[in-house]
C-alpha cells in the first residue's frame, strides 16, 4: 500500500513538472541567453555594472524567475529578478532591451526581447 501510494506521488510529481516545463515551451523561450550592457543597469534593485553576463530562465514554483550572472570577472555578480511573459505577436526577429531612467539618471531595465522567442520578458 505505502509503495503504491509512494509511486502515485512520484507520479503527480512528474507530471506536475512536465506541464510547469512545457507551458514555457508552449510561451516559445529559450532557458538560456547571453547579454551585454553598454552602460550600468538597475535590475531588481540592483546596480549591475556594464559588462557581458550569462542568463538563466528558471521557475520557482509559478513565478518565472531570470538569474543573471556577470561572465569574465573573478568574482561575479548574480542578480535574480522575477518576470512576467507577455506573448509577442509574431516569433521575436532581434533582440531588444527596454529602459527607463529613474530619478537618479540610472538606466532601469522594463523589458527584455530576445531574437526568436515568442514571449518578452517584463520586470
């Protein structure tokens, strides 16, 4: 009885993460992306210097989460920042990114667009 109940378990598990995993599939994102910033950036209250940084798109539970980590330097900054996704009328043909200025003349990341995705990312 408990090895069934167990193997039930396991199984809703999987299951539960297969459709977590395919409903960004069915949004058109990739998991990983590379990026640059000319200048400095504010992400999720956070002041990243400018530079190349590698980004990761991973789920914590419902909230979609993008992990971004400084490439090249010997101690690199990480900066997690939840997004929304917001489906793109047509597959994504360039990259683009999308700032605000805020009071301190600080370049504020809104929106990021990468070439081929079906979805944006908004912060």
């Amino acid at each position: 009885m408990r090895r069934s109940l167990a193997a039930v378990l396991v199984l809703i598990c999987v299951v539960t993460f297969g459709a977590v995993a395919s409903a960004d599939k069915k949004m058109g994102i990739a998991d990983h992306y590379q990026i640059s910033f000319p200048e400095n950036v504010r992400i999720a209250d956070t002041l990243l210097p400018k530079g190349d940084y590698d980004i990761r798109h991973v789920m914590e539970g419902t909230d979609h989460i993008m992990v971004f980590r400084q490439i090249g330097v010997k101690n690199p900054i990480e900066v997690r920042a939840k997004c929304k996704l917001v489906p793109l009328e047509a597959k994504a043909e360039q990259n683009k990114k999308i700032y605000v200025l805020n009071a301190a003349n600080e370049r504020v990341l809104q929106e990021l667009v990468f070439r081929g995705d079906h979805a944006s990312h908004v912060f």
